[in-house]
C-alpha cells in the first residue's frame, strides 16, 4: 500500500520510508505521522545507520512498546543488531540496560529525583534562573534564548547535583551534541567526543574519590568503593547519563514551550496576567512539544504482532511518542494546543521501567523557567518571523538552532 507522506516522496511494502522523517518547519510535526496512523500503524522503515526497523505510531502500540518486556534494550548491544544511531550506546547505561541490571542501576539515582528531593531544591532553580534573567535585561533585547537562558539553566542544576564544575559547560554541549547525533557527526567523531567525555569523568571522579562533597557523584563512588554497587565502567556511563540526560532534553524543551506560548498570544495574555497559570498548561505543552521523534530504539525479543503486522524477533522497533501524543482517539484535538485539557495521558516522559528518571526535576525547570520568564518580560516577543526558525538536524533530540527574542 502506498503512504503519501506529503513531504514529496511515497513508500510502498518494498521500499521503507527513511526515519527521522521530514519536518516541515520548526513547528510542524511530519504530517505523515497522520497516514500512518490511519493506514500503516506499524510502518517499516529505513534507520539513519541503514539497518531496517519498524516505527509504531499509534498511542496504545506505543504504550505498549514502551512497557512490553518482549521490547528489549539491553538487546541492542548484541553482535549484529540493528541500530538507530553511527555508533551504538553503552551496554552499560540505564538507557541499555533490562531488568536486573537496570534495577540495580536505576535504584542507586531515584532517591535523588524524588518529587520531595526537588521541592527542597528549587529555591536554587530560582536563584539560578533570577540570575540568568537578570544578566539578560543587563544586556538588552534582542538576544537568542538559547544560551541565554535554555541552555545554561538546566546544565547549571545538573552540574549542581552531580558535582560537576560549571564552568566546563561549554565541553558538555559539544558532547552531548556527538552523544545524540543521528546524522550530525560521523561515527568516528562520536566515538572521540565519547571518549573525551569518559576521559574528563574519570579524572574527576579521580578527584571527587580523594575530597567528596554533598553530590550525587560523591554518592555514586561511595557506592562503588563501599559496597561494589556498580563497577568503574558503570560509574562512568552513569555520570555520562546523567549529565546528558539531565539537561539536553530541558534545553530543547524550554525553547518549544516558549515558542508555543509567544505562538498563542490570547493565552500568552492570560500567563502574563498570572504566570502561576503555567503549572496547569505544563502537561499540555510537553504533549504538544515533542523533543524526539521515538527515542531509544527498542529490540524485539520474540515475534510479536501488533495492529496486525508481525514484527518478527530481532527487529528494531521505534515508539513514536511524538505521533502517540497526537492520537485522534485518544486526544480531542489532538493537533491543537489546549491548556485547560482535561484528559492528556501524554507519553512526553515515557512509559513503563525506562519512564524519564527526571520528569519531577524538568517540570519544576520548566515551570520555573517559564514563569520567571514572562513576569520579568511580560513583552516578550519574537526578534525574528517564526517561518525563518529552523530545527537542528541530525539530531536525536530535536531543538530549535536558535530563538531570537527581545522586549
């Protein structure tokens, strides 16, 4: 059957659409997201390392996908299997791991991200956002929100938790733009940016092992010396995880919902009135603001059939969040952002064992963010024609290049 993806190209049963697919601008979504939900909800297609795998893009499969032991993670770091990015991730990471080893990985953090740990920590977030916005009303307007504010936040809370020097931020975008790169960096310079990362955490956990302080990374080596928790590879990938995880997603995701609320300037009115307003707009803007198409790539264990396709066992399988969100059965209009919805069991954090570890911490980001925002420039505005905003490429984690405001 042929799928018109609207974006200039067709597929048909033997020649798979290539993924990611095409957006056509910074704030549309790929429309063939719409055709595959209705006609081809299991669509084979072509991954960015060329290996073939299956994208699930309505919500019930992906929710299943996501929750389904028969999906595994850890698979993808057997000999041969297929996978989404040049280069595979660590076999050891909480993002690769099932359960034992993903348990015992996982119980070592959640304490640190509980909902009680953040309340206690965002008068920091505050502080630090107050700062960030004081430096920018210094400066002036117009100014890219980016490194003004998307960026700097997020790293600055992740770097305070884990005990990571700020001031080496710059070193964590350039590895974290390799780390999850699709198409952006060749393989071989994902795997130097990887290795200068592992290199740089290691020399400090060196450090950190000799004058511990109040930190997670100081927690995570006691752990390791004391008690054999995990071993100094894992400490390592954790850190690395950690760092990346805990502020590459927020950063695109304080620039979309910022972007959609300048786009709706009825309900831009109503927060500027009452920033308060946005804790109840938070679920809404993370359905609607997508920060990846699917995620982590998940192998299938066994034949499994699902809406009537049978992905046999090996497969690489893609639960695509981004079109599970925009489910017509399960969202009223689904394509249009509504703040006072009632019904939004939204995927934006996952589902299941591999449920976003940081959801607590990124909503009081964005919520503080947000807030902070638009009560010191209640005049925002865009500096440039949202037609000329563009999304980076290549990237698994979508975020705008650039977000020219001023007041």
């Amino acid at each position: 059957m042929d799928v018109d993806t609207r974006d200039g190209t067709s597929t048909t049963s033997g020649c798979p659409l290539s993924y990611p697919f095409n957006r056509p601008s910074a704030i549309e979504l790929p429309p063939v997201y719409t055709d595959l939900r209705a006609d081809t909800p299991v669509a084979e297609v072509t991954l960015p390392s060329g290996d073939r795998g299956y994208v699930v893009s309505r919500y019930d499969d992906a929710k299943l996908v996501l929750a389904d032991p028969r999906f595994s993670r850890a698979a993808m770091a057997a000999d041969g299997a297929p996978r989404l990015t040049p280069v595979p991730m660590p076999p050891n990471s909480l993002f690769s791991t099932d359960p034992p080893e993903h348990t015992r990985l996982r119980k070592l953090v959640t304490g640190e991200f509980t909902r009680r740990r953040i309340t206690a920590l965002e008068p920091r977030i505050q502080e630090m956002t107050d700062e960030l916005l004081d430096t920018m009303a210094a400066n002036g307007g117009p100014v890219d929100l980016n490194p003004a504010l998307a960026f700097p936040l997020p790293v600055g809370v992740i770097c305070e938790l884990l005990g990571v020097p700020f001031e080496d931020r710059e070193k964590f975008r350039e590895w974290s733009n390799a780390i999850v790169s699709l198409t952006s960096h060749t393989p071989e310079q994902m795997i130097e940016q990887r290795m200068q990362m592992a290199g740089y955490l290691y020399e400090l956990i060196g450090r950190r092992a000799d004058e511990p302080g109040e930190d997670l990374l100081s927690a995570l080596i006691q752990a390791h010396q004391d008690r054999g928790a995990l071993d100094e590879g894992e400490l390592i990938v954790m850190a690395m995880t950690l760092l990346v995880a805990g502020h590459e997603t927020t950063v695109s995701m304080i620039g979309a919902c910022v972007l959609t609320l300048l786009r709706h300037p009825e309900i831009l009115a109503e927060v500027v009135e009452n920033p308060g307003r946005v804790d109840a707009m938070l679920d809404e803007l993370l359905r609607v603001n997508p920060i990846g198409d699917g995620g982590p790539l998940r192998i299938t264990l066994e034949d499994v059939e699902i809406a009537g396709t049978v992905i046999p066992k090996g497969s690489a399988v893609l639960a695509a969040v981004c079109s599970a969100n925009r489910d017509e059965k399960i969202f009223d209009r689904p394509d249009e952002f509504v703040p006072g919805r009632e019904h939004n069991p939204h995927l934006a954090f996952g589902h299941g064992i591999h449920h976003c570890l940081g959801a607590s911490l990124a909503r009081s980001e964005l919520r503080i963010t947000i807030e902070s925002l638009f009560r010191r420039f209640p005049t925002l505005r865009l500096a440039a024609p949202v037609e000329e905003l563009r999304m980076k490429s290549g990237m698994l984690v979508h975020g705008l290049e650039r977000l020219p405001v001023t007041w």
